[in-house]
C-alpha cells in the first residue's frame, strides 16, 4: 500500500468513525500526515472546487479521491503529473475517466476563487457568522486564517533542557515552541503542552497548596503542576484518558464524573478545565470544525454550568476556583462564569497570577488566541472563595 492509498484509508476512518486525526496519524509518515490533516484542514474550500467543475452529483467514495487530489494540487509542491495519475488510480474503475477529467482541469488553472469567507477559509458558515457576531468581521477573519496556519507542537521541559532546534516561549517559562513533531521525543524529560494550556497550568500552580484536577485528562495540566511542586489529585471521568498520568507514576489518581466525584474534603485550589467544542484547537485539530454544531454547543453548556456548580463545593474558604476551556466560544467561557458568580455570591472573580498581564482582559479573564499569540485558544478565569468553611466535609 503506498502513502496515498494509506492517506485515503485513514481519511475515511477519521471521517467515518468520527476518530481524532492528531489520534490516527501518530506513526504515520510526514506524507501520509500532510494529506490527510490538509484535507481535513481545507474540505469545503476543495469541495467548493470540486463541485464547480463537476456537473453532477459525485458519490462519497468519489468525492474522497478527489479531495486527495485536489488538495496535492492547490496546496502541495506535488508534480501535477503525479497528483493527478496516482488519484486516478485511487477511484474505483468506473470512475476513473471523471476523476482524471476534474483534475485535469483543476491542474490547467480551471479553479474559481469563492468570495465569502467561510469556503475561502474552509470552516463552516455557521461558525464564521457567531465568531463575526462576537468578534468582528476582521477578527473572525483572522482567527479563521490562522487556523488554516500548519502548526507544531510545544513542549514543556521536565529536565530544564532545550529540545533540539526549539524556540523558548514568551509566555510561560519552561515551554519550548517547536519546529517538527514531538514524536522522538522522551517523554519522561519533554511533555507535549500547547503554551496556553501550560498558561492555565501556570494559573492553577500560583494559587499555591494542594490542587484538585477535577477534568484532568489526558493529564498535562498535573504534570505541570506537579512540575512546579505543588501537590495534585487528578481526576476524571475516563480511566482510559488518565493512562498517561498512572504510566509516569502520578498520584494521587482518582476516577469519577465531575458532577459527583468522592471527595469527602475541600481543596486549597480547584481547577476545572471543562469539556468543551475545543475550538480554540482546530489549528491543530481540523476535524474538530466539521463536527460541531450548534446543539453540541448547547450540550457542553448544560455539563459546564453542572462541572462548574459542583466544583465549587471542593474550595476551602480564601481558596480558588478556576475554571478554563480550549474554546473561544463566549457562551462556553465568560457565559458560564457569570453565570455562576450570579448563582454563588460567595466567590468573587479576581485577577490571575502567574501569567502575563498581556493575557488578561479588563475584567481579568486570561486568553489566547491562534492569530494573536500564536498558541491554540484558551480561556481561564479565577475566582476567590469567601464566607464560612462547610461543615460535614
């Protein structure tokens, strides 16, 4: 099976079986990895293409192939030659003659251009419109095209040594930018962690003593606490997601839902990193944009205010609660805080430490952004518990 045959079979297991790319593609070849995370990357734009210059409807099967195709064509220093006869030998017999017609064309230049901006940035229309809603049209463009950007991992250190050829970052200490994959890497010395995750890390680690992870999966954010020496009980929901932490020896480790998890005691600091669209993350993750829609939306809200209502009862008074997501959807961030700061007069939301002042906005909330900071987006806010300690836990 060569690299483009490989590349059409994960595509549609990734499609299909709605798996994580970043997932599928961990030991696959740089080839394979461009195809399919470009296609994932850029579909509407390529179906957009492909429907231009096709004059009836295409079977899914077909639509795949050509995909492939276009993608090596518009985006890849691939012959032409070769993009278009090793798509064609893709597609099953019958449908050879259209593939090789369609590419064809597309490599002689036959390509319109699209004048909106969600098939020109290939994300779906809906999205585009609530990001030009919240943000502006300039903004949500930039967000948009920055999602598009190829983007490498980042690392945190756990030795204090510099990966190979790896850029220090600006905004958290002990973070290295790089410049290929983390794969030959160890593990036990550079742990993959996007800069604004290890900010939130960074966050939850200032405000000191014991630290309970409600949502810890896959663990990153412990490990980086525990790096900074503070002592954390991670928990959550899915054993199977914890694996990483139990491998490296981290402990305590506890398996329960976040809206009833065991704990008889409360915590000098809560962090509830929530599950959400993870759209903070599509730069890195391109599958992501295809699958949300606005009801998944709905639903993440409804757990996130149940997370977040329940997390409060495990902060000692004078503690802190933090909640952050990879999103940078409102409704999911600031939504759900001042929701919950109306709800439970007894916390207040204060200003981070730890963390650059350029990451904070006027009400103190801290953020990134792919087209500003160049890290995937995030959002965090810390809130001071006041009042009475609880009795009975």
């Amino acid at each position: 099976m060569n690299d483009r045959e490989r590349a059409l079979r994960l595509l549609r297991r990734i499609e299909r079986e709605s798996l994580y790319a970043s997932v599928v593609l961990q030991n696959e070849s740089g080839f394979v990895r461009t195809l399919v995370l470009g296609v994932l990357r850029w579909r509407s734009r390529l179906d957009f293409v492909i429907s231009s210059l096709a004059s009836r409807r295409i079977e899914p099967e077909i639509v795949d192939v050509l995909r492939l195709g276009m993608y090596q064509l518009l985006y890849m220093d691939v012959a032409q030659h070769a993009a278009v006869s090793e798509s064609v030998e893709l597609a099953p017999r019958r449908a050879r003659g259209f593939v090789n017609a369609i590419l064809r064309r597309a490599a002689a230049g036959q390509m319109p251009q699209p004048d909106d901006l969600a098939t020109r940035a290939a994300h779906p229309p809906w999205l585009i419109d609530r990001w030009i809603r919240t943000y502006g049209a300039d903004r949500a463009a930039a967000i948009a095209d920055a999602n598009q950007q190829l983007s490498f991992p980042d690392v945190l250190s756990l030795t204090g040594d510099a990966p190979p050829e790896a850029v220090a970052s600006q905004l958290v200490p002990g973070i290295w930018r790089l410049h290929g994959s983390s794969a030959a890497l160890d593990r036990a010395a550079f742990w993959p962690m996007d800069e604004g995750s290890a900010a939130v890390a960074a966050i939850t680690a200032s405000a000191g003593g014991e630290v309970l992870d409600l949502a810890a999966a896959p663990g990153g954010k412990s490990i980086f606490i525990a790096h900074r020496g503070e002592r954390v009980v991670s928990n959550d929901v899915s054993i199977t997601r914890l694996l990483p932490l139990v491998a490296r020896g981290q402990s305590p480790v506890t398996v329960s839902d976040g809206r009833r998890p065991p704990f008889a005691r409360q915590f000098r600091t809560v962090l509830l990193d929530a599950p959400c669209s993870a759209t903070g993350t599509i730069r890195k993750n391109p599958e992501i944009k295809w699958r949300l829609t606005p009801e998944v939306l709905r639903s993440n809200t409804r757990l996130q205010t149940k997370l977040l209502s329940r997390a409060g009862n495990y902060v000692k008074p004078g503690g802190s609660l933090i909640y952050s997501t990879c999103s940078i959807m409102p409704e999911e961030n600031e939504e759900i805080v001042e929701s919950f700061l109306a709800a439970h007069p007894e916390f207040l939301l204060v200003f981070p430490a730890g963390v650059a002042r350029l990451l904070l906005d006027g009400r103190g909330y801290f953020r990134t952004f792919p087209h500003r900071h160049g890290t995937d987006g995030f959002f965090g806010a810390v809130m001071e518990k006041i009042g009475q300690e609880r009795k009975g836990l």
